[in-house]
C-alpha cells in the first residue's frame, strides 16, 4: 500500500544542500497564510512549484540549475515547507489562485511556470484560471482528468488514511521545517482530500493558450495514454516536415521512470527545460 501511496508522493532525499545553494529566503501574505519562498538566479521569471507533501529543499539540483539561466521563484505551498497552513482546504483551484496573488504580491505581472505533480496541476490551473499570467508552462507528472492516473493509484486513493502517512518519513522531514510542528496530521487530511476529488479538465486544457511542455515517466502515476491525449489536446502529435509550423506544446517521455524518479533526473529534465522554454526546435534534415 506504500508505495502505490508514492506514486504521488516525491522523494525526500533529492540533494537538499544543492537546491539551497544561492538562494534568498522571504515570507509574503498570500490570502490569509505567510507564504514562504526562495528568489535565486538571473534572467526572465521561471516560477517553479513542488509536489505533495515536499518543499523547496526536496525539489533538488533542478532549482539551482534553472537558475543559472532564469530568475527562480521557488514558492511553498499552504501549510507546506515553511508556508502557514489556513483553515481552508487545498485545491488545485485554490493553489493557483494562491500562485497568482503571490505574483501580485510581489510584482510579476506573467511567469513561466514549472511545476511537478501536485505543482504541476496547480500550474495547469492557474494556466486556466489566470492564463494572462502564464508564458510558459513545464507540466511534469501530473493528470488533468482523474481517469488518467494509473489503475493501481485510483485504487489505492479511497485507502489512504493519516495514520498510514504519519508512519511516513514524511512526517519526520515537515517537522524540520513547519512554523507547527504538529500540523502534519492536518496537511495529511487535507491531501489526502484533494487526492479524491474529481478532475475532467478537457474541455479547459483544450483552451489553455499558453505552450505546455508536457513530461512523464514512462512508468508514471498517470498512464502514457494520458499524457498522448492532453498533448493532442494542446494541438500536438501531428506530422513535422510537411513545412507546416510544429505546435507550441510538447511532450517528453522519460524511459525507465517511475514518478518520484522524474524529479531526480536533474540533468534530462534541463535538456528538455531549456530548449522549450528558449524556444529552441530541433531543426530537420533540410532545413537551414
């Protein structure tokens, strides 16, 4: 039952002193919460967002190597890291509503945003939601239809308890960084809730205009087959050298990779980052 629970649930021990390396810790009202985030590098706006139950520190060496080219706004989300928790609950809608005021907040009118399961929804949301703000967006291991998670994971979400997660090594790294130690049984109850509610966002992810680089394992939480769909969805999957344009979006499959194993890969996820965020395409045999 573990670990189909981590399907959706990153590693903790991903390089936490790299990711921390350069990086000017701040606190910002963001909706009733002191949302906690991390500026670092030099260049145009890259927001990045973290999955479930992490934070900046467990994100990795990805934070460290997007800001080598990009001005990194690693945020951490309600009652996550070192973000107050509300009494509210955590939806994606709610997430990114969050993201946009904290762009308010601290004055970036739009971003590209890079997000990684659970950030990664949220970011689908605030492409949806506030899509003004949206450049780009880096979706990595997310869903935007609740069918299109693994058969295995789907089963296993209605037997998710606190109990089991507060015998997680989860609950020994919030302590380290939570301004309430003893708020994880709280933040478990609240994910374990937006873990079944329901999500059918096509109609939305077919609107969304800005270009989405969509990335998966090809043993991820969400099946292959999802993540085909949602980059058709977005106008990709037809056929290049026909001397029509390529669509905006683009998807990357990661080979031999379960979901937490994506976040880890610092160095692959940057060859496909990089290129899309430039917009930098792979030039055909003929073309000059």
């Amino acid at each position: 039952m573990l670990r189909t629970t981590l399907l959706v649930l990153p590693l903790l021990l991903t390089g936490n002193a790299v990711a921390d390396a350069q990086a000017a810790g701040h606190r910002v009202k963001v909706n009733g919460m002191q949302m906690y985030y991390e500026v670092s590098g030099r260049g145009d706006p890259l927001i990045v967002l973290h999955g479930g139950y992490m934070n900046i520190p467990t994100m990795g060496a990805i934070v460290p190597k997007l800001a080598a080219s990009h001005r990194v706004y690693a945020l951490e989300f309600q009652g996550h890291g070192r973000t107050t928790d509300i009494n509210r609950p955590i939806t994606y809608q709610n997430l990114a509503d969050d993201v946009s005021a904290f762009m308010d907040a601290v004055g970036l009118r739009k971003a590209d945003v890079f997000g990684y399961s659970m950030g990664a929804i949220a970011g689908l949301q605030l492409a949806i939601r506030h899509p003004a703000k949206v450049g780009k967006l880096v979706f990595g291991s997310g869903a935007y239809d609740f069918e299109g998670w693994q058969p295995e994971f789907r089963a296993s979400i209605p037997k998710l308890t606190v109990e089991m997660m507060v015998q997680t090594p989860f609950a020994a790294e919030y302590k380290k960084l939570a301004p309430n130690p003893n708020g994880f049984p709280e933040l478990v109850s609240k994910v374990i809730a937006l873990q079944n509610e329901p999500m059918a966002w096509a109609a939305d992810v077919k609107g969304i205009k800005s270009p989405v680089l969509i990335i998966a394992g090809d043993a991820d939480g969400m099946t292959l087959e999802h993540a085909v769909a949602m980059f058709h969805l977005l106008g990709g999957g037809a056929m290049g050298d026909t001397g029509k344009p390529l669509s905006a979006s683009r998807l990357a499959i990661l080979p031999a990779t379960s979901h937490t194993a994506v976040i880890t890969q610092t160095d692959l996820l940057l060859a496909f980052i990089e290129p899309f965020l430039k917009g930098v395409t792979p030039k055909g045999m003929f073309e000059k």
